[in-house]
C-alpha cells in the first residue's frame, strides 16, 4: 500500500513538535509532502525555526519547511509563549537548525502542492492557527475539490475553551480564517478539546517513552513533561492533554475515535465568544453538516501507538 501523502501546517510549540515527529516516524504509513509554519503559539521566526530543529532531531533534513502567514487575517497575533517559549532550544539543548527554510511562501506551497497532485490524493493536517490554509482557499478556490481529507486540531463542544471561557486556543487565534475553512466544503475532520482532554501525559506513559533506547523518546517525554508543568497550576487534571499528535493517531489509527458528522459554526462577532465553536451536535438548526466532530478517544491505545512509533526514531 502507498503511503497516504500530507503537508502539516503548523505552529510548533510543544505538542506540535511531537506530533512532527510522530509522523516522521511513520514514515512506511505517511508521506510529508511539506511542513508549513504558522504564527500561534509563538511567533513565526520561531515556529519555522523550530519545525526545522525538529526534522533534524528525527534524522529528516530533507522535509521541505516552509514559513507561511505572520499574523491572523483580521486580528493582532496572540501567542502562547508563556507556555511554548523557547522549549526546543533550553531545554532540550537543540542548536539553531542548519536545514534550510525554502523561499516559497506556504500558502503558495499548499496551493501548487494540491495542484500538482491528482484530486483527493493529500490530506491537510492543522495543528495550529487556520490562517494559511483560509488563505489558500480565498487565492485559489479550485483546491478546495482536490483536498482529500482536512484534520483539524481545534475547537470545543461540550468542553469549554483552553484560551477564554469559550474558545479552544487555535480557532481563537483566528476565528475568521476558522470561518472560511468550515464554510469552504472541504472534507474536515476535527480533534477538539472533547477528545485531548482525555490523552493525559500521565507518569507512567512518560516513564516508557523515557525508556525508549534513542534520542526522540527521551526528548519528547522531557517536551510533555514541561509541557505539563507550565500548564497544571491553571487546568489541572487537563493540563496533562496531549493535542496536536491526536491528529497524526488520527490519520495512522482513526479506530482510535469517535464521533459524528454535525455542522460547527464559528463565532466571529462577539468579544466574549469570539473564537467559540457551535457544534449542533442534535441537529437543532437544520444547517448541513461540514466537519466530522470526535468526541471519543482510546486514550491508552494512542499512547502505545505513540511510544511504538516514536521507538523506530533515531
């Protein structure tokens, strides 16, 4: 069987670098077309840099990475540095990537990726802020019907958010890029809060993939840890979540999950929800349905697949 082909859009951060590695790490299943970075959890000089530290971390300095849009459509950027920082870098002691940022935007770069491949053939994987990906769709239409799948890590529906009272943190980011995409009848997959709140970087799921005998598993289990420790003293329990690599368990082991097809609507007007997203869950307005929206999880199942991955990186 082929490999299913990829391109990542990504705002790296913590959990979006291990998710990067997850995929590096099933290479036999998946085929990174390209990594795209995005302004979100840290500002893009910072995203980009760091998706390059870690394809060298895997052993992969060939994946194309490239820097996509510096800030939100219509609002200033708001970044998670407090928690992301410079992680990659202190404590993990990764040097400056010597892999080269490739010139082309990334907007342009997922839009001749999906032109140049037969319909249907590459999924879109967000780990982060929607913003590129809106874009690519508002300068090019056509690639909407070539899109295979759009896996999206954002959004809320019966939980509450992570960043205000209402909205997960990389649909609030930009709510309007948010809009379009769901808007936009592209086949979407979403991992909310409803699902990573339940994978939990408890002890001994970290303690195996520190016993992991290479680098990557031992430096991923010191990225969830810090990971869990910026986080605990403001959620708790959920603090532990592990978000972003729930979308490449996704593409690897959808059995994993569960959930249903309903219509999401993004809240873009008002201040106290903007960023919020509406899943009619029951069907109550009658809109279409847009977005396949997990809810369920085998939490113990993506932790071993995980470990079982991350143990085949150098």
């Amino acid at each position: 069987m082929m490999p299913r082909r990829i391109i990542i859009d990504t705002d790296p951060g913590i959990d979006d670098a291990v998710a990067i590695l997850l995929v590096l790490a099933a290479s036999e299943e998946i085929e990174v077309v390209g990594i795209v970075a995005v302004a979100g959890n840290l500002p893009l000089a910072e995203t980009e840099r760091n998706a390059r530290r870690v394809c060298e971390l895997a052993g992969r300095p060939d994946i194309a990475v490239h820097a996509g849009c510096a800030r939100p459509m219509l609002r200033p950027l708001a970044t998670a540095a407090a928690i992301h920082g410079d992680t990659l870098g202190e404590k993990l002691g990764l040097p400056e990537p010597t892999m080269p940022l490739r010139a082309q935007h990334g907007v342009d770069f997922i839009i001749d990726s999906l032109r140049a491949a037969e319909p249907g053939t590459v999924a879109l994987c967000a780990l982060g802020p929607l913003t590129d990906i809106a874009l690519a769709l508002l300068k090019a239409p056509d690639i909407a019907g070539r899109i295979g799948e759009l896996v999206i890590m954002g959004g809320a529906g019966f939980e509450i958010g992570n960043v205000t009272p209402a909205a997960e943190f990389n649909i609030h980011v930009d709510p309007h890029a948010a809009a379009i995409v769901l808007a936009s009848g592209v086949p979407i997959t979403m991992i909310p809060l409803d699902v990573t709140h339940r994978v939990l970087s408890t002890p001994p799921r970290l303690a195996a993939l520190r016993a992991l005998p290479n680098r990557c598993g031992p430096a991923v289990a010191t990225l969830l840890g810090d990971f869990e420790e910026a986080r605990t003293s403001r959620f708790g329990e959920r603090g532990k979540a592990l978000h972003d690599p729930c979308v490449i368990a996704y593409l690897l082991r959808p059995d994993l999950f569960r959930g249903r097809e309903v219509n999401v609507a993004i809240e873009t007007a008002s201040p106290l929800t903007a960023g919020m997203t509406v899943v009619d869950w029951w069907g109550v307005t009658g809109r279409p349905a847009n977005a396949k929206f997990m809810t369920e999880v085998d939490a113990d199942g993506l932790y071993d697949l995980l470990t079982a991955r991350l143990a085949r990186l150098p």
